[in-house]
C-alpha cells in the first residue's frame, strides 16, 4: 500500500511546524556517531531512525557519557550501572549498533565543560563519523517538556565537540594519543527537539525495530512504575505525530546543525 502523502495544515501542532513539509535529512553518508547521556536516551525515538540506516549498511555507533546508575530509584547505583549497561548494548543490537562505549560521567550530576568535551572529541576522531545523533540540549523539549540537567550538557558538548574535533589547538593532548584532527562531521541532529528541521521516515520495519530496542530496558521501565510507558504504543504514538511533518505515516524529526556548506557558501 502506498504511504499516503499528507496537506500542509494537518501537519502535528505538537513539533511545532505548521507552514509545510519538512525536508527529509539527507542519507548520502556512511558512518555515524550517536552521543547522549544515558542508557534508553537513544531509544525514545532516534534508534527507529538508526534501525533504518543500519539496514541501509551504514556504520553507527553509541557513545554515553553515563550508565544510569542513578536511574533505578530501588536500586542502588552499584547494581543498576551494570543492568543498564547490559540493556544498552541489548537494545544496540536490535537496531545493528555493536559498538557502544560508555564515557563513566556521573548519573545525575554531568557537568558541561572541557573534560566533557574532551571526551567527546576524543570519540569523534576516533570514530570520524559524518553524523552525530544527541538529544535536544534546550531547556524545553518537543510538547514544553523541560528537559533534564545532563540531556542539556551532554548536548551542548556535542555539539561543541563536532567542531573542536577539527581544530588541532583545541585538545592538542589527543594528537599525541595518535587522533589527528577530524572535521568531517557535516549534520548534528538533535532528537526530542521543540523546533525541527528535518525528518527522517521510520515507517514499517524501522519502527518496529525501534520499538524492541526501548523493550530492551524492560528493568528500567519497570523501575519506573506508573510512569513508565509501553514501548509499543508509545514510539507509535510519538512517530506518528511527527510523521505528517514529513507527509509520512511515521518519522523520527531532529533539530539538524549544518556544519558544512552544501554548494557555495552563501554571501555575506
């Protein structure tokens, strides 16, 4: 069955585009780098995406800056940063990621600043990829939500990160470690954001994909009691509101940064 194309005026009010379509993020790249600050941050949402670019053999990795030890309120922190962990990697593998690295950041308490975007660049030259998939670093999220404390600082160091990676004077220490500079990152997409830019088409089998890899942290959502949603209607639900926003049945949207001119250079 073809994928009904939707108008202008029904795209969802709830991601705040309302005037016409949103373009598609453009797919003629090879590897990716995702950066956020805790395990199952990747999967509310952007993993149906990366489930859609690992089937296309793109290279996608995972880097958190945390374990989310501090997740897990019956939990001490000493048990829940190994289940959490286990249950990244497991998500991972849902959606074709292997390789997820973790940063050991403080649950609860990241702080923005260099060590952080150290750490960051350092991933960046090591992986070289051409796109950085993070979460909104914005005070408020998609819906007015308000977004948590290490969301907006493993955020903004992403973003800081993709162009520090390229400058040779900046974390001069990481040449010496053998990781020259790497300024090939041309998109930073941010997931989760009030205002995007782009879309990505998640429907069919991306979606689904999505949706095991959030049923991965069954233990975590389970620690979440009431508030905890069912990864099945809720991702559906979520990419489906963004879906008209691309004219699609379902879409994961992002806030993208262009860090390299596509064509000329506009004019001063």
């Amino acid at each position: 069955m073809p994928t009904r194309r939707y108008r202008a005026e029904e795209v969802a009010v709830t991601f705040g585009i309302v005037d016409e379509l949103l373009p598609a993020l453009p797919e003629d790249w090879d590897r990716c780098l995702a950066v956020v600050a805790h395990p199952d941050d990747i999967e509310y949402g952007a993993a149906s995406a990366i489930a859609r670019w690992t089937a296309q053999g793109k290279q996608v990795t995972y880097l958190l800056a945390t374990r989310g030890e501090a997740g897990i309120d019956a939990m001490h922190p000493d048990q829940a940063g190994p289940l959490r962990e286990e249950e990244e990697r497991a998500g991972a593998r849902e959606v074709g990621v292997h390789v997820v690295e973790f940063l050991d950041h403080r649950d609860g308490v990241v702080e923005y600043g260099p060590g952080l975007r150290r750490d960051i660049v350092r991933a960046i030259r090591r992986h070289r990829p051409e796109v950085i998939v993070s979460g909104a670093f914005t005070v408020r999220m998609v819906g007015g939500m308000t977004n948590q404390a290490d969301h907006r600082a493993v955020g903004l160091a992403t973003l800081d990160a993709a162009r520090d990676a390229g400058n040779r004077w900046i974390f001069p220490e990481l040449v010496d470690e053998g990781l020259p500079p790497w300024g090939g990152v041309r998109y930073v997409c941010f997931g989760g954001a009030e205002r995007p830019t782009h879309g990505v088409d998640v429907t069919g089998e991306p979606l689904r994909r999505g949706i095991a890899s959030l049923a991965a942290h069954a233990e975590y959502t389970q620690g979440l009691g009431v508030a905890g949603p069912e990864p099945g209607p809720f991702l559906t639900w979520a990419a489906r509101q963004g879906g008209p926003a691309l004219g699609v049945e379902a879409a994961v949207l992002f806030d993208v940064h262009a860090l390299a001119f596509e064509g000329p250079p506009p004019r001063l």
